[in-house]
C-alpha cells in the first residue's frame, strides 16, 4: 500500500519553516523544521482521529529533511511524500 502527504508552506524565515501537512487539504496538522538544529516539532496534530498524525507528520519530516538536505534547503509552497 502506498502513502501520500501533503505539505503547504505556511510560513519561513532564516531559521524556521512551518509546514501544514495531511491527507488532503481538508485535514491538517502543523510541523516546524529549525533549520540550523535540524529538529522537527509538530504543532498541531491531524484534528481527526481517523488518520494517524504519528503516521503523517513522521511522513512530513522525511519529505522536509529531503528539501534541507538533498534540495540546498529550498522549501516549496507545496510539496508531497509519495511512497
């Protein structure tokens, strides 16, 4: 079976980007990267107790590390993890 997260900016600046991150842009948590300690913190989790927001935001930070690590640390205004 194969997973997929949405990701939308929601803000940046030099030391932080926050992500809104979910199935689809009805259901949403929120993650932060700091991009100098490179640690990860959700915010917010998936408001709906259906979809696992462990499961989600573990998704996003991987997605995320891809962007600070293999991007130059190039945040888009929409990106997804697709598996």
């Amino acid at each position: 079976m194969g997973s997929y997260v949405l990701l939308l900016k929601e803000y940046e600046d030099n030391e932080t980007v926050v992500y809104r991150f979910g199935p689809n842009e009805n259901i949403m948590g929120k993650i932060e990267l700091n991009k100098f300690t490179r640690k990860f913190f959700e915010l917010e989790v998936i408001p709906d107790n259906n979809f696992p927001s462990r499961f989600y935001c573990d998704r996003a930070a991987q997605r995320l590390a891809v962007c600070l690590v293999k991007k130059g640390g190039v945040f888009p205004d929409r990106t997804a993890f697709e598996s």
